[in-house]
C-alpha cells in the first residue's frame, strides 16, 4: 500500500482525537487549525480512493478465506486517551511529545495491520476484510493472493464472487 495511503488511513482514523483536543482547546487557534487541516485532508482522502476506484475496471475474484479487520478496534482505542489527559497546547514541547507519539503509533499500526481499525469507515458503513481470493477467470484456486477490501458488506463468505476496483497495489473498494 503507497505512502499516501497510510498516511490518510491513519489521520482519518484519528480524526475524532483532534476533534476532542479541539474542544477541550477551544480557544486556541493552533489546535484548531490543525483539526480542520486533518478534516479536509481526510475527505479529499476518502474522495480520491473513491474517484481512483471508480477509473478502474472492476475484477472479479472469488473468495477462499476472509478476515475482519475491523474487530481489533480496542487497542485502537488506546492513544485515545491523550485527548484526555493534560496538554498544554501553548508549548512547543506538547506538541513535539505529541507528534513523536502518533509517528510511533503509525509505524506500530502499519507493521501490526492495525491501520485498519478506523472508526470513520465504520461510521460510514464500512468494513474492512483481509481476504485470501482467486481469479475465477483463471480456474486455479491454488493460485490464490492476499487482498484488503473496503465494502459495506457485514459478511464475506467463502466462495462468494466479487467484482471489485482497485485502489492501490492490493487494496479494492466494492461499491
């Protein structure tokens, strides 16, 4: 999955933490800033997967095992308490301790599959799957890949054919 990508899992998924820094730093226009940057960042984020999506031929494939990304949403929820512990947004230091800690929350959620867990997505609908799949076209089960997909789908059954765009490497959206 490319750079861009990551990044914009990550802050979307982190939004409603500078959301309620914002609230408890009302008046302070750095934070504020900050949240409304995330905020457009995000939605033209979310509006770029769906436009490249949208450019790309569907595939087929069909499914031969499937995960829910989405269930590992409590260790998720950890960094969430910095939103209620003491900052003072007025010194640089805060904001250095700040920024250090979401660089090595990111790089731990990118190495474990944690990137994933994003409750925007699930405020949308969305969840996500990590999916063992085959090209149905080609007939050869045992040439099977790893792909994440992003659907609406409560459910992804084992055998069931998907026509999905793709969005990056190894990443689909099924509209």
């Amino acid at each position: 999955m490319r750079l861009w990508v990551k990044v914009g899992l990550f802050l979307s998924a982190y939004l409603p933490l500078f959301f309620i820094l914002t609230i408890k730093n009302w008046f302070n226009l750095p934070t504020f800033v900050l949240f409304v940057v995330i905020s457009v960042y995000s939605l033209i984020w979310w509006w770029l997967i769906v436009r490249i999506a949208r450019q790309t031929t569907k595939e087929e494939y069909r499914v031969t095992a499937a995960t829910n990304k989405m269930k590992e949403s409590l260790t998720y929820l950890l960094p969430y308490i910095i939103g209620f512990l003491p900052l003072n947004v007025n010194i640089w230091q805060d904001w250095a301790a700040l920024v250090v800690l979401l660089v090595i929350v990111f790089m731990v959620y990118v190495n474990s599959d944690l990137l994933y867990v994003n409750p925007l997505l699930l405020f949308f609908s969305y969840n996500i799957y990590e999916l063992e799949v085959y090209k149905p076209s080609m007939g050869e089960e045992t040439s099977t890949q790893m792909i994440t997909l992003i659907t609406r789908r409560k459910k992804v059954p084992r055998n069931m054919t998907l026509s999905l765009h793709k969005v990056d490497k190894a990443t689909y959206l099924e509209e």
